[in-house]
C-alpha cells in the first residue's frame, strides 16, 4: 500500500513550466522538486494538474512563502497554499463540522470534528480570534476545508505587519460621487467584464471573475483602478454575514459561501431620471445591480453593508498600488487554472 506523506516548507527549485510541457510525453520522466533541507518529491508531467502546480509553486517560491504538498511514493498529488489568515469568529455548525471567518479571506471555511487534529486546531484559531498576529491555514482551494493550522513562522511574522483590526463602518466617505448614465453604466461593466481571464489567456493583468469563491477584495481593487483611469467616482460596498452564499455555475458545486464581500459602486441615472447607487460585480451578475438587488443575490437575510471610499483595499482597511493588487491577484490567478485542471471549464452541472 502507498504511503501517503505531506511536505510542508519553502521550495528551492519551482518546477519549469516549460520543462512540464517538454516532458509531457515521456511517461517515465519525472520532474525533481526540492525543499529547503533536503526533502525532494517528484512532480509527474503527465497528471493534468502539474502545469497548474507548477505555477502555485512559482508563485509562492518567487514571494517566499511555504508550500504545503501531499504525496503518494514521493509523487505529488496535491499542493495548496498556506496562508497568514487573521481569525474574524469561530462558531459551531453542526456535530460534523466547525465554522470559520477570516479578515483575510472572503470564503467560509470549515474544520471536520473527525479531522485526527481537530482539537489542536480548534484550539488555535479560537485563541487567535481577533488577535493582530495572523496564524498560518492552509485549506483547500474550493470546499475551504481547513488541513493545517500552525504558528506564522518567524520570517513571515516580520513581513506581516501588526495591525489594529477594523471593519469598513469605521470608514469615511470624502469624495463627490459624480452621476453617470445607464448606458455609460453597461459600457463600463462592459468593458470591466472584457477583462476576465479565460482558459489559455490568464496572464496578468486579467481578473479572475470566474473564480468568485476568494479575491474579490482585489478584483475590487482592480476595477476601481479601471474606473478612476476611466475619470469615474467608484467608491465600495462591503457586505458581511456569517452565511453569505450565491449561486454560480462557474464553480463546482455552483453555490458561493462568503462571510463577507466587496464590489465597486456607482451613482447611475435611471431612465425616469432616478439616481440610484448599483454595484459592478461580474462575479455573481451580467449587469449593474442596484445595492438591494446584490444584497439579496447573496442570501443571507442578516446580511449587513457598509461603503467606503475606493481605495480601502481590505476589510480592515489598509491601501494598494495597482500594481501590487495585480500581483496580488496572480495568486487567485493561478488557483483559477488550477480549478480548471481539476475540474474542466465551466459552466459546471448545478441542481437545483
């Protein structure tokens, strides 16, 4: 019987992705990977995901971030991305499972009750509730199933700075909003909408629309960008709420889970002369919505909303360039693609 074994630490050699689609036919081959202090696993060219990995691995290794990898006889058969998660709540859900909200993630995440290190990691994340200092969670990319919880190691502690964790109800509005018209309003989303990543097309500086599960405070970002280049007065909504959920056929499953979301709005003129505020948010609609309208699309009816100017780039706060969020952005990128080896393209079969 295979044993299975997980390697967790910083990769000294991210695999070629050019080397993976050299060797892709030539079954016997497998490509080296090596850990910081020795530890090396094999990288199989012929599994559909090895191209994806390859480019979590590069990313991860190039920001000097840890990897956390599965494998089977020293071949990979997973790798996910360790992130410093600032812990929101924690709260029961049901005799199976454990809920989690994180000020760094979007995406409800769950902990399993029979995971054989349940008690440690439940422990962990309760005491780290609202602290400054993020813990390490690594997750999976789709369900947010949490795997791993540990302390942020030193290296990282000093790049992660301390701050005092706030919601967007403390932000001020300071900005003249300037009207636009509905058709002005359908060009821009329009155009915002252009810029998604499709499949054989993921390079920078496309937004990953079609993997609305985690990111969208940087895609935010990204249109907000857009629209003040476009001489445009975007400010932000922020929603919040423990079971925020929409449905979407461009994810496995075909249902969203958030404990908060963000999105661009603007002031647009109705066609019976009405000013009304609408959100730009290609994730969960084809269109400008009305705030009403996009609350309700995630619902969840304790759902609460606040705005902020547009350049509050986290829920806590915090500011961006554009070109450190599209740096951001590549890690959601890279999980879109890697989504896609997994699973194929979307749209996915949905139940109702």
């Amino acid at each position: 019987m295979a044993k299975q074994h997980i390697f967790f630490g910083k990769t000294v050699n991210a695999p070629s992705l050019k080397g993976i689609m050299e060797n892709k036919l030539v079954q016997a081959k497998r490509i080296e990977l090596n850990f910081e202090g020795g530890h090396k696993v094999l990288l199989n060219p012929e599994n559909s995901q090895a191209a994806s990995w390859a480019k979590l691995i590069g990313y991860l290794q190039k920001n000097n971030r840890p990897v956390y990898i599965t494998t089977d006889n020293e071949i990979v058969t997973n790798v996910l991305i360790p992130e410093a998660a600032r812990v929101w709540e924690v709260w029961d859900a049901d005799e199976k499972t454990v809920h989690v909200s994180f000020y760094t993630s979007t995406a409800l995440h769950y902990l399993r009750r029979d995971h054989p290190h349940f008690k440690k990691m439940l422990e962990a994340l309760q005491n780290a509730v609202g602290k400054e200092l993020p813990l390490l969670v690594t997750s999976t990319h789709t369900d947010f199933e949490i795997i791993d919880v540990r302390d942020l190691p030193a290296d990282l502690a000093k790049t992660e700075a301390k701050i005092i964790l706030k919601s967007p109800e403390t932000a001020e509005i300071k900005e003249e909003e300037k009207v636009v018209t509905m058709q002005r309003a359908m060009e821009l989303f329009e155009m915002i909408d252009k810029k998604a990543c499709i499949p054989h097309d993921l390079a920078n500086p496309c937004i990953p629309f079609l993997y609305p599960s985690n990111g969208c405070w940087v895609r935010a970002h990204l249109m907000c960008y857009f629209l003040r280049k476009e001489k445009e007065t975007p400010k932000k909504i922020w929603s919040s709420g423990q079971y925020l959920q929409a449905r979407s056929s461009n994810v496995p499953g075909c249902l969203i889970k958030w404990t908060w979301h963000v999105a661009p709005t603007l002031m647009v003129e109705q066609k019976n002369g009405e000013i009304i505020k609408m959100v730009f948010d290609p994730s969960i609609h084809n269109a400008p919505v009305t705030v009403k309208r996009w609350l309700e699309l995630q619902t969840d009816p304790k759902v609460t909303s606040r705005e902020t100017e547009w350049d509050w780039y986290k829920f806590w706060g915090g500011e961006r360039s554009q070109p450190d969020a599209n740096e951001d952005m590549q890690e959601f990128r890279d999980l879109l693609e890697n989504m896609w080896s997994k699973y194929g393209l979307p749209p996915y079969e949905c139940t109702e």
